[in-house]
C-alpha cells in the first residue's frame, strides 16, 4: 500500500470514528449537548491507551518496604532475556468489528513492511543503547513473547513488561499494537514507546512525583474527540490516574519522556509553565537511557559455574541479579532453590545454536516460600540461571543451591 493511501485511510478511519460517535449520541436520545460548542476540547494527537490490568494484591504481611520493591521490579524481565517479536502475517489473523448499525467489518492485524520497518528500527535503538536485553524477530508465533499486531482503529498499546506472558498466553493474541501509520513524522516514537511499555517501563504523565494538576473534565473532553475516542474510563486509567509509587523509578518527573504523553493548552493546571501546554523533546530522554541502563546493563557471557550441593551466597541489592552456568555431569532431574527471607524471581535458560531460550522461571514475591524449580537437565548441555532480588530482610542472607 502506497505511502498517499495509507494516508487517506488514516483520514477515512478518523472521520468514520468521528461519525460512529455521532450516531451513537443520535442514538442514545438526540444531538451532542449545545454546550460543546462553547467548550471545545483542546485538539489532541493519537496517543497510546493501555489494556486495563488489574494491580496485584499483596498480603497485609508485607511490609510498605517490600510492597514498593516488589511491584517497581516485578514487571521487569531478569536480565539477559532474549525477546522474540513476531508480526501477524496471515490474512485471517484479525477480528471482526461491530459498527453502529449492527453490521460486522474484518480489521486486519497484518502491517505492511513499512509499518514493520519502523518497529525494527525502534527495537534496533533501544538495543543499541548497550542494555542486556536483546530483540530477535522470529517468523512463528510460536517462538515470541511479543506478538504485533496493526490494527487500524484499535489505538496503539502494548502490555507492560512481564504482563505480556501473564495477560495474552495465547500465541494467537496480540501484546502489543499499532493503530495508525508509523511511516509519518514522528511516528518512529509511537514505536519506541510501546517497545519502552514492553521492557516495563509505564506512562510518566501518571507518575505521582510529577504533581500535575488536571482540568480533568477538558482532558476528558478532549480525549472523547477522534482520533481518540476514548470513554471517560480509559481517559482515567491512561492520563487521570495516578501510579501507585511502587510502580515508578526513582523520585522525580521527567517531562521529556518518551513514555510521556504530548498535551495541548488548558488540561494541565499546574505545574503553571505546562498550562499552555506541554510538548516532550522527541526520542529517548537522558533519564530513560540512564533507567534502562538501570534496569538491564550490559551482561558478561561467561558466569561462575553453579555446582551441585554447593551454596552460593547471593551477596546483591534489590534489583541487581546473579548469573551462574550451570554444565551437568548427568541427565536428570534437578532441583534448583533460593534459600532466605527474600523476594526473588528465578529463571533458567538452555543454550541452543549460540542462544539462550526460556526454559522454566519462578517467582516468590510477596509470598512465604522461596522460588524454586525441578526440571530435568540434560548432560552436555549448556544452562544459565538468572536470579534478581527484589527484596532481603537482611543483606547477605539469601542464597541459591542446586541438588
């Protein structure tokens, strides 16, 4: 498809949005209210809406301390992780979509190459920056964790972090799409945002540091206009809502944020300088290069060898990890197990062709036991297990053995 027709579908797929509204105002009782009229909303771009996820309950007997690490890491991915992304590819891969009049119409998931082009090249960018992650494209749904989808009329949006194994299991869901042409300007950081949902990183504007003051009824306003269209509960849960503190890093705001939402004039009331609006610098801040470095560092490839019946003292802060190889000197079954009062996550990897592919993973946090696997091993083969900390009682005091 050419680059003018994309374009005009693009302006197709705002007007019909804008005359679905309509009708359905028609519908449910009469014309749109005359007090629109002296209330225009202030215009606003495509901007990226979230699925909805419900926050994760913990126990009354975990502490604020513990609560707070526990859900600023718990989306994030052991370092290390090789992450597959796949695009829809088949003409059946698609929903249908129910219109206003009760008809039905097929909304295709399947991008053209110069949609997927620029999703290559966010994910190029991202790994460039020297992180421990890596993004592999792979041709089977079967092998990815990420699943993209493009979708026209179904907004940009991806799930955040580990929430894209938790929420979408099935190889024939989408985690992550995009719902307009990323050929055009700018588009490149549509891109690179919903790649920054996917390392776990959520949207800044709901960061609770940043002390924006909404007119929330205008940002409601202006986000039920297309190209949006968004009901009062999606505006809420994607610009109106605070984080829970838990769920961001560090203690400051960072307004040039490519996690950060672009706002027009008369929705924010304070801080005063963004009243007239407020426009973040394009491409990756320094705070989120600096966050992903945080995050996902630069990793070794070789790692102390984990023996079997021998402790190995876990001597980490929260956050950080410990990485250990692990070369069995016969084919079975092994238990692998972190031992103290901890929060861990624990993730095993098998090494294939000069790759390291997910095997199994376990996570104690904000329970009382301790991660743990039993999982046969095969002599000759190479493994890695990964485990990062998210909380210790005291330091020094957890361990990993195998047996």
């Amino acid at each position: 498809m050419s680059d003018d027709r994309e374009r005009m579908l693009d302006t197709l797929t705002e007007r019909l949005a804008s005359l679905e509204t309509r009708l359905a105002q028609l519908e449910g009782g009469g014309a749109a209210p005359p007090a629109a009229a002296a209330q225009a909303p202030t215009p606003v771009t495509a901007v990226c809406a979230l699925p909805p996820v419900v926050e994760r309950e913990l126990g009354a007997g975990v502490s604020p301390m513990r609560a707070r690490l526990i859900r600023t890491l718990s989306k994030k991915w052991v370092n290390g992780t090789v992450l597959h992304y796949y695009f829809f590819d088949r003409d059946t891969d698609g929903e249908n979509v129910q219109r206003s009049d009760g008809s039905s119409v097929f909304r295709s998931w399947v991008g053209e190459e110069a949609q997927r082009e620029v999703v290559r090249r966010a994910f190029t960018m991202w790994k460039d920056l020297g992180i421990g992650l890596s993004f592999v494209e792979v041709s089977d749904r079967e092998d990815a964790e990420i699943r993209i989808g493009f979708m026209r009329g179904d907004g940009s949006w991806s799930y955040v972090g580990r929430d894209i194994i938790d929420q979408a299991p099935s190889v024939n869901e989408r985690t992550m799409n995009f719902g307009w042409d990323l050929t055009r300007s700018g588009e490149l950081d549509t891109a690179l945002h919903e790649i920054g949902h996917t390392l776990g990183f959520p949207h800044e504007h709901q960061n609770p540091n940043a002390g924006i003051v909404w007119d929330e009824e205008a940002v409601y306003r202006a986000l039920a206009q297309p190209p949006n269209s968004w009901s009062r509960q999606d505006t809420f849960y994607n610009i109106i809502r605070k984080l829970n503190p838990g769920e961001v890093e560090g203690s400051s705001w960072d307004p040039d944020s490519i996690m950060h939402y672009p706002f027009g004039p008369g929705l924010i009331k304070a801080p005063p300088q963004y009243a007239r609006g407020l426009d973040p610098e394009p491409g990756l801040s320094a705070r989120d290069i600096a966050m992903v470095k945080q995050f996902y560092p630069a990793q070794s490839v070789e790692y102390p060898t984990l023996q079997p019946f021998k402790a190995e003292m876990l001597d980490i802060a929260p956050g950080e990890q410990k990485n250990f190889s692990i070369e069995p000197q016969a084919t079975r079954k092994y238990r692998l197990q972190t031992f103290g009062e901890s929060d861990t996550v624990l993730v095993l990897f098998e090494e294939a062709d000069g790759e390291l592919n997910y095997r199994a993973g376990d996570d104690d946090s904000g329970v009382d036991r301790n991660a743990n696997l039993h999982i046969k091993l095969v002599k000759g083969r190479r493994y890695v297990v990964r485990v990062r900390l998210y909380y210790s009682a005291s330091s020094g005091q957890t361990a990993l053995m195998m047996w």
